[in-house]
C-alpha cells in the first residue's frame, strides 16, 4: 500500500489527437511532475466507423513531445504483436487493455519482451473475476516480466445495474493488491461520466492503491472518444490544487483535433 507521495499517477487524452492536444496536457503534467502521460495510438474501438487513433503516424508527435520535455514519461495501449514492434522505443508503459486481458499469445510476447519498459500496464477485463486477472498476470510472469513490473489496472465492470451500466469495482481491485500486485485504478473508464471521476478517485486514494490513471482532455467536449469521461485541463488542474482557477489553455488548437473528428462516423456510438 502507498503513501500519497509515492503513488504512481497517469494523466492524458483518451486517443493522441493531436500536437496541439497533446502538448496542452503535457504543460500540466510536467508542472506538477506526474508520472505518465497517455499518449495512446492505437484504439480499439467497438464500433469500426469509430476514430480507431492515429497509430504510426503519431509517432512523430511522441518524439517532439520527447525531445521537448526529455524526462517525461508515457503510456500507450498495444493490441498485437505488431503494434508494440512499432511502439515499444517510443513508449515506457506497454498497456494491455481490457478486450485484450485474455490474448494469451499477446501476453506471452510482451512478457517475454518487456524487462526493458518501466512496467506493463494488464487492465482487467470488463467481464472478468479476480482469477482471471490474477492468471492473466502470471502469464507475463511466466513468460519473464517481474512481478514488480506489473501494473494491474482496475477499470469498471459490467453490471446492468450500475451508474452507465459499469461497476467500479475497488473490492475485487483491493484483493488484488492483497495478493502483491501494484494496483492502478482507473475512475475514467470505471464510471464513464465526468462527474462521477474525481469522487471515486478520491475513494481509490483513500484506500491505498499504487496509483491512478484519468483522463485528460484540453477540450473534453471536442474528445474523438470518451468524450463524456474526460476532464478538462482546468478541472484536473483545480483538483491538485484544491481550488477553483482561472486556467486558461494557451496552445490548443481545435481545429487540429476537429480533423479527426471526421474520421469518427459514428454518432450513436461513441466507444
Ligand atoms: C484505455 O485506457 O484507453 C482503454 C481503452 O481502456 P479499456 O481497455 O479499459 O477499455
Ligand atoms: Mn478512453
């Protein structure tokens, strides 16, 4: 369990837009020296019309971001072979998402490629038991990551009964870390509203987890996915500081990120 100077937190876009985004929620995570920036390219959407991320081409905006801001840290999903071939140089985060927990040929090539990354990020599945999560794991193991490389990320259940059909399930993610994993718990994806974020954050804290990771967004309406989930720049911003401000974006660039947003066909289904 974690003091709150040591915890691990993860702030950033849902998918990687833009430079402009990007750079916009950089200047806040290096202001306050958090410790990974989402910088995701590859999203597995639900629906195939949906903004499926900007994949190798944003690779040029994770080098600027590099060089620009040479300690900053970042986080990306992979979901093959294939794709953490073309980001494991650019990434410290290998994250495997939920619709993969259980691509076990996945788990056994990242485990086995992965001593060099800070950690590998298995979030559970949103159908899974705590077994199924904890075998998942030891698949990386098995395959040769440490344990203490291990990021296991909680992100929501489902459950046709919770708040947007989704159970941010701390019990079974408390468990987990009584088993002696490093647990991250994810309030974004674990409750799907803005407004429902920064409260179960707080309940996550207040229980010791290793650390959290939300989304972050300069312009959370304007979001090419999640865009109900995210948090401005202000309102995290105000959150670490525990007081309202007056934030003001100076370098987002809508219109950068609106480009995107035509790619995203879908309006009735925006995960
Ligand atoms: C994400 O964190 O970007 C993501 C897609 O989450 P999940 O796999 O939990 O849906
Ligand atoms: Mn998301």
């Amino acid at each position: 369990m974690n003091t709150q100077e040591n915890i691990i937190s993860i702030i950033g876009p849902c998918s990687l837009e833009s430079e402009s985004q990007i750079f916009s929620v950089a200047e806040l995570y290096q202001q306050y020296d958090l410790s990974y920036l989402r910088t995701p390219l590859f999203k597995p959407r639900t629906n195939p019309n949906s903004f499926q991320g900007l994949g190798k081409d944003g690779l040029k905006i994770i080098k600027k971001l590099k060089e620009t801001y040479p300690r900053l840290k970042n986080i990306s999903e992979v979901c093959s072979v294939e794709q953490f071939k073309i980001a494991k140089n650019h990434i410290d985060i290998v994250q495997i998402g939920s619709r993969n927990m259980q691509n076990f040929e996945l788990l056994k090539y990242i485990g086995a490629h992965s001593n060099n990354h800070d950690y590998v990020m298995l979030k559970r599945g949103f159908c899974s038991t705590l077994d199924e999560w904890i075998y998942a794991a030891e698949y990386l193991m098995k395959a040769g990551l440490a344990k203490s490389k291990i990021l296991l990320c909680e992100r929501g259940i489902r459950d046709a009964a919770g708040t947007n059909n989704v159970i941010l399930d701390l019990a079974t993610a408390f468990k987990a870390s009584q088993l002696g994993f490093k647990v991250i718990i994810d309030p974004s994806h674990g409750t799907k509203e803005r407004a429902l974020v920064l409260p179960l954050l707080d309940a996550a804290k207040a229980m010791g987890f290793a650390g959290y990771m939300v989304e972050v967004h300069p312009f959370p309406e304007k979001s090419v996915s999640d865009a109900n989930q995210a948090l401005s720049i202000k309102d995290f911003y105000d959150y670490l500081n525990k007081e309202q401000s007056n934030y003001q974006l100076e370098h987002y660039n809508p219109l950068e990120s609106s480009l995107h947003r035509k790619i995203d066909q879908s309006e009735r289904y925006k995960n």
